[in-house]
C-alpha cells in the first residue's frame, strides 16, 4: 500500500494531518515530527488502520 502525509492548512490557520497507507501507531510515528515542527496540538481521530497489527501471522500445527 502507498504512504502518504496531507498537511492541510485552511484559512484561519488549522492545521490538519492525515496520513494513509500506515498500519499501527506507524502514523503517528511518521507524523510526529511535522506535528512539533508546526505546533499541531494532540488530538487525533484514529482511522481502522490504526488497529491493524504490525505483525505477521503464524500458524502452529498440533496433533492430536
């Protein structure tokens, strides 16, 4: 999947940054330093994927 950061700057100065394509806390960790370097405060609105683990899946076979 594409990664992708949208800073959205509207008229009376909010800032909005939305980040798609990242599983996991993997966002705000590629945001974090846009979100100091613009003084974004901390509230988020976490999307599904944030959900998603990072990890692979195993199986493990047991006889019976």
């Amino acid at each position: 999947m594409h990664r992708t950061i949208e800073v959205t700057i509207d008229p009376e100065g909010g800032i909005t940054i939305e980040a798609t394509g990242f599983r996991g806390n993997a966002c705000e960790k590629a945001t974090k330093e846009i979100e100091e370097a613009l003084g974004v405060k901390k509230a988020r609105k976490k999307k599904p994927e944030y959900l998603a683990l990072n990890t692979t899946a195993t199986t493990n076979r047991v006889k019976a």
